[in-house]
C-alpha cells in the first residue's frame, strides 16, 4: 500500500475531521497538534473505521435490548432421544463424508481470569496430560476427518488482543497434524467505548477506546475475512459454532448435523443445542418464545420471577440453558452479512480508562464509567424462520472453563471430562471404582478424542486395560 501524497493526507484529515464533528465526536482530535506524525496516522486510520453512522441506532437497539422480558412462554424443544436418531445421525455422517461440514470457533479471549497468561484457547484443560483447548479440538477435528472421510476446515476467530500469539502458537504446534491450509484464524471487529453522553472515550491522547465487538461479530468477520467466500469455494455448507472454553463440546456431532439439516421443525438455517439448568440462578442465556419467534434471553435480562417459575412437576418452567453450541447454514449467515437480518447491540456498563481531554492524562476510573457495545450470535436466532433447539446431557457435552474457581471452573471441568470417561469406558463394560458417599470415580481418566469421539469407539482400547484401581490414573 503506498503512503498518501501530501495533499491527499491532508484531505483525508479535512473529511475525517468533517465527519467526525458531524456526529458530534470532533473531541477525539483534541490532542492532534501534540502526536507524532505515525500516531497521527494510526489516530486517523481508527477515525476512519468508526462506524459513526449506526452508532446512534446501535446504541438505541442495546437499550431496547434491555427491557423487561415478561411476554415469554418455553420454547419448543427436540428431546435428547429424538424419534429417528439413527437416520438423522447417518445423514449428519454423510455431510461430514461429503467435505460439507466445517468448525467455527470463537477464541477472542484472554486467560486473564484464570491467572492464565495468554489466549484463552492456549489454556491448559485436560485432567491428567494438561493438552490445552486448541489441542484437544484439534484432536477431535482430526479423529473426524479420519472417522468419516471428509475434510474437515477448521475456522477460528481471534481477536486483536491475542490473534498474533494465537498464530504464534499454532505454528509453533505444527498446526496439530491438521495442515496449517486448512485451518484459518481471523479478527474479529471493534466497537468504541462510549462515555454515559455518548461521546466515544480515548484510551490515549492518540488511540480510541476499542472493544471486541462480541461473539456475534463473527458474521461481519467472517465475511470481511473473506472466510464465507472460501467456504463457498470448498463446498462448505453447515458450520459447527463452538466457543473455545468448553472441552466438552463436541466439535462435530453427526446427530446434531443431522437434525438440522432434515428435521422436519428445522429450516436448516440455525440450531441450537441446550441443556437443563442447575438452578434459576445460573448465569446461561434461555431458549423461550417470544410470540411466533424463538430466542435466547440473557440471564440478565431475565426477570427473578420468570427464571425462578416453575412446572407442576416442581422443574424450572424456564429451563433451556444455552451452552452456545450452533449448526449455522452458510447460506444463512451471507444472508444476515448482506444485511438480511441485523443482530442488535448489547450494551454493558463497565470500567474503561481513558483520558481526560483537559489534561490529556489517563483516568483510571473507580467505578463503571463506559458503555461498551457487542452483539451475540444466538440473536441470529429470531431470524430464522424455524430454528431447531435440540437438548442435550451437561455431563457429556457443557463443563466450560469460565472462573478461577467455583462452579466452572479448571477443576469442576477436570472432573466433568475424567467422569465422562468414566462412563464411556463402563458402557465398554471396564468396571470403574467409586466412591460410596457420593458415586464420583476414584480414578482420573483422560480419553483422546483420536482415541474415541464416542463411547462405542472405545472397544479395542478398552479391552485392553486391566483391573482399574481406586487413585489410578488413565490416559487412552
């Protein structure tokens, strides 16, 4: 790209300039005249990528999104054994046979809360061998290809804040055997931060505030990357969505696919897996019916009386936990990229440090001072004229990775994959010592999905163990 000739910068910092006071956000120059000329650039490369003209209606739909949610009945939901399992299921196998199936990952993240220097994916998950995240899909991603013949491509999106490193650790990991051309990581976009006027805040005299724009940036990134167009090319038809924090997730399931694609309640444009919530409290999003329309409604946007309203039978009436497991139909998501469908804004109120224009010194504020916007795919959900909800087992498919401690955290998550291999190696009829008081395996067990991606792959290794005894330890 070559550099602007003098008068062609100089114009574009007269239309920035222009346009930025247009909207009212002509403060972000305030600092112009004392940067050098590279920040200078870089400001106006930012000022440039604002995307001023929807700011206003995004911040209106992000408080519409707020309001009270009280006109909700339950969704409509597919039960975990639906009739015809095993044609559904050799339907999903025959798409991932045919090359038309394809991951999608979000990995945006940052092991911050976990104490965790680096992203999120690079964390180290497993129960007994510590594989990180990325390890372990990648495993499952090619125990695929190799179970059912086809190729199976492998799309993440990252971030800014970790998408060189992200690079840097699949290179240095010799892209797990996948072949670093089929796999393909991409940013996800930004949003500014927004002052309670909604003035757009500095981080510094000479760069914007900006945020990850949400998981439900993934179809402007995927577009922008140019990531559906390549799926298009390669025959792709059916993205398996699932966030990187979850080591449970099955990262391509035949039966999900299947139902998808030809249940007869499925337009094949979005389905969605969801389990039974532990209790009324708990912080996942709520397949319900709002009208004609199935959505998700934020746990937060949940009204105590509805998240705790119960059944006769005393269960949650409410009770669809979304665990963010998503089929998508590439077809789908161009639509929603043209602008088909347009996902809202949700707004959150959070701690940003920015500068104060009288002084240009950086302001480390004690309480929330920002609004800071993203979108949320499962919004996509409403938009499709029948999206599926299928409902699935926590203890086979939900133990992610999201607090230091506590309920979802390393170690609750450790124990949740050492049980399901528990189980799956006593559905091969290996006997596994338990503890009386509560049931829980006296043993740890890490089975590698190049090992099994469902128990009844598990015969050969499984007859091969011996007498398992209380404290061993099992790695297949």
């Amino acid at each position: 790209m070559t550099a602007d000739t003098p008068a062609a910068l100089e114009s574009r910092i007269i239309r920035a300039r222009a346009r930025l006071e247009g909207f009212g956000q002509g403060h972000l120059l305030t600092f112009w005249n004392q940067l050098s000329r590279p920040e200078q650039l870089a400001l106006l490369q930012q000022c440039e990528a604002l995307p001023l003209e929807a700011l206003p209606r995004a911040t209106e739909v992000s408080m519409a999104s707020h309001r009270t949610s009280t006109d909700l009945a339950p969704a409509e939901i597919v039960p975990h054994t639906p009739l015809g399992s095993e044609r559904y299921r050799a339907h999903g196998a025959t798409m991932i046979a045919a090359g038309q199936v394809a991951c999608f990952t979000v990995a945006g993240g940052q092991g911050t809360r976990l104490g965790w220097e680096g992203p999120k994916g690079t964390f180290a998950a497993t129960p007994v061998t510590g594989k990180s995240l990325f390890h372990l899909f990648a495993e499952s991603i090619l125990a695929t290809r190799r179970k059912f013949g086809g190729m199976v491509r492998w799309y993440i999106m990252t971030s800014p804040l970790n998408h060189d490193e992200t690079m840097r650790y699949f290179d240095s990991h010799d892209w797990f055997e996948l072949g670093e051309s089929t796999v393909r990581l991409f940013m996800q976009g930004t949003l500014p931060s927004l002052a309670h006027d909604g003035k757009i805040l500095l981080a510094t005299p000479g760069s914007i505030a900006l945020s990850p724009d949400g998981h439900g940036g993934a179809i402007r990134a995927l577009a922008g990357s140019g990531a559906l167009e390549e799926m298009r090319t390669h025959g792709i038809e059916t993205l398996s969505y699932f966030q990187v924090d979850n080591p449970l997730a099955r990262a391509v399931d035949p039966l999900f696919l299947g139902l998808h694609a030809i249940h007869p309640e499925s337009s094949a444009e979005v389905s969605s897996k969801v389990v039974p919530k532990r209790n009324a409290s708990e912080k996942v999003g709520v397949f319900c019916r709002r009208g004609a329309r199935t959505e998700v409604v934020e746990y937060s946007d949940l009204p105590p009386e509805l998240a705790e309203a119960t059944r006769p039978d005393g269960g949650l009436l409410h009770w669809a936990g979304s665990i963010a497991i998503h089929a998508f139909s590439r077809r789908f998501l161009e639509g929603l990229a043209d602008g088909a469908g347009q996902l809202p804004l949700h707004r959150a109120l959070k701690r940003v440090p920015c500068v104060d224009l009288s002084t240009g010194a950086v302001i480390e504020p004690a309480t929330p001072n920002a609004i800071k916007l993203e979108a949320f795919i499962f919004d996509a959900v409403p938009l499709a004229s029948k999206p599926l909800v299928y409902e699935t087992t926590r203890d086979e498919e939900f133990a992610p990775i999201k607090n230091a401690d506590g309920d979802d955290s390393p170690a609750t998550s450790r124990t949740a994959q050492s049980e399901r291999g528990a189980r799956w190696l006593e559905q091969c009829g290996v006997p596994v010592p338990r503890r009386a008081r509560d049931g829980a395996a006296e043993a740890r067990i890490e089975i590698s999905p190049l090992t099994a991606l469902c128990p009844e792959d598990l015969g050969a290794p499984a007859s091969c163990l011996g007498t398992i005894l209380p404290g061993s330890t099992i790695v297949l």
